[in-house]
C-alpha cells in the first residue's frame, strides 16, 4: 500500500462524500434564503418556520435522489472491497 494509492483512495472518498451531500445542502440552502426573505418581507420572526420546510424538502430531496444516491455508494463501496488485496502488505 503506497502513499499515491492512499491518496487516491481518499481522493475518491471526498468525491463522493462532496456527491452525496451536494443535493441536500444546495435544498437546504434554497428553501432557507426563501424562507428569509418572506421573513424578511413579512417581518415574522419565527424559528419553527424555518426548520419545518428544510425537513421536508430534505425528505423529498433523499427519495427523489435516494436511488442515485444508493448506487454512488454502492459503486464506491464495490470499488474499495475490490481493492483490498492493494491495500495488505505485501512480503516483497
């Protein structure tokens, strides 16, 4: 086990760490900066409003890409257990 392939392997593991997070974070981020100003505009200042609709848009958000999501992982988790005789020390 080199240090390039252990590199690369955490390399790949950001990947798909920055893939798997992206959809629910940009979701999140959206339904927050529209709920701000309708907060901003109507000057209701309440913290349930906020926390509410970024729960359900992250629900809508994991079971439309949770299949996509599933599969990513899988693939990666395929790939890592493919690579496990890479990664044993060698006697040579």
């Amino acid at each position: 086990m080199t240090q390039d392939f252990l590199q690369g392997l955490l390399g790949d593991m950001m990947v798909v760490v920055f893939k798997l997070s992206i959809p629910l974070l940009v979701a999140g981020l959206g339904v927050g900066l529209v709920i701000s100003v309708l907060q901003a505009v109507t000057q209701v200042q309440e913290m349930t409003l906020t926390f509410v609709p970024k729960v359900v848009v992250a629900a809508i958000v994991l079971m439309m890409m949770g299949p996509w999501m599933l599969n990513t992982l899988m693939a990666f988790t395929e790939q890592v257990w493919a690579h496990i005789p890479d990664m044993t020390a060698s006697a040579s």
